[in-house]
C-alpha cells in the first residue's frame, strides 16, 4: 500500500515545522509501516508531526525520517475506534476561502504534478 497525497494535507506550518492531516480506509498498521508514505518524500520533512484517521484507528505520529529515499513515522500514541467503518463527512469549505480544499497538493507526490483539487 501507498499514501494517496490527495488525502495529506497540511494543519499548520511555521519555521520549517508542519503538521499534517491524512486520511484513508488502510488499516492503521499499514499507514505506519516502513514505505507507506515514501511517494510523498518531496512534502514531508524530519520533524513534522502527522495527524493520522485511518480504517483501523487514529494515530499522532512524528516523523523520524524523510529523504529523498525514505519516509519513517513513529507513532506518539494510537485509538482504535469502536466504529473503524465510519470516516465523518468532511465539512463545506467555509465562504470565502478561496475555492479550494483542505486537499490542496503543495509539491509533487508520487510523481504527479502539484495541483490545487478544487471544491
């Protein structure tokens, strides 16, 4: 399995630190594995801090690692939902934002171009 970078987005960044939010129906395990983020080495950066909702749970994880070969999460801590089944419908874009989502891809991730997905 391999991240889907429509599903990354960025929280928060400042002084080179972002925070990240994925999400995805692949089970927790296979989200933290060796491998799973490395079509995205071009995005993540050693340090940042990842908001994780998955089909098998939520995680918070800091990434270890991030190169132009690899990317290694460690998981700060983990839940698993009673209902892994369920994601919550994302929510309207508030007014005025510009016409994009939460999804918008800042750099090439599994060798496709940069784009804005708009709403």
């Amino acid at each position: 399995m391999a991240c889907d970078c429509t599903e990354l987005s960025v929280v928060g960044y400042a002084n080179a630190f972002t925070i990240w939010h994925y999400r995805t129906a692949d089970p927790l395990t296979a989200v933290l594995a060796p491998g799973y983020f490395d079509g995205a080495h071009r995005l993540i950066e050693t340090g940042d801090l990842m908001v994780l909702n998955t089909g098998g749970g939520h995680a918070l994880a800091f990434v270890l690692r991030a190169d132009r070969r690899a990317v290694a999460l460690q998981a700060l801590g983990a839940v698993e939902p009673a209902d892994t089944g369920s994601h919550r419908a994302a929510a309207a874009p508030p007014p005025g934002h510009g016409g994009l989502t939460r999804r918008t891809v800042l750099a090439p991730c599994n060798g496709r171009p940069a784009a804005a997905v708009p709403s």
